[in-house]
C-alpha cells in the first residue's frame, strides 16, 4: 500500500479528511479506514487543503454527514463522490 493521501476513521462514516499537502483534482488517493486499517481508492474531483474533507459517495441536500462515526453536520448543497465537503455544502446541526 502506497501512503495515505485520505483517512476514514469508521466505516459508518462518509467522508474522510486530506493527510497530504496540495491534493489535486483527479488525483487517485489511497484511503485508509483507520478502524480496521483497510484500503480503497478514490479520485478527487477537486483540488483539497490539508485537513478538509473529501465526500465518500453521493450526498443530498438533508443528509447527514458523518465523520468518526458521529453525526457532525447535514448537506445543504449536493456533494458528488471525491468533492470538497466544507462549509460551502455543509452546514452543523446546532445552529
């Protein structure tokens, strides 16, 4: 296995945070499921800083976006696989 470019801390979890400096937009990451240290692939639809989050499927406005295995907010705008997930298409429950 090559190094990490994105780590997913639980398999419950759809989005995975960006351990690497200047992630690029088609790159094809090695993600690592800290869990069970398991490993898939990935493409990166868009260029993501350092410790931003990259969508693991297809989000909807309303759904939930979990990251280790906790519930930390919900889509406001559609998130396809391998896009940026920031505060532009999520938002927290709390407020």
């Amino acid at each position: 296995m090559s190094i990490p470019h994105l780590l997913v801390h639980d398999h419950k979890d759809n989005v995975g945070v960006v351990v690497v400096e200047e992630l690029k937009a088609g790159t094809n990451m090695t993600c690592v499921v800290t869990h069970d240290d398991s490993d898939f692939e990935l493409e990166s639809r868009h260029d993501v800083p350092i410790g931003h989050k990259v969508a693991l499927a297809d989000l909807d406005v309303g759904d939930t976006i979990f990251k280790y295995g906790e519930d930390i907010g919900k889509v406001v705008a559609p998130i396809k696989k391998g896009e940026h997930v920031h505060v532009h298409n999520v938002k927290t429950k709390r407020w």
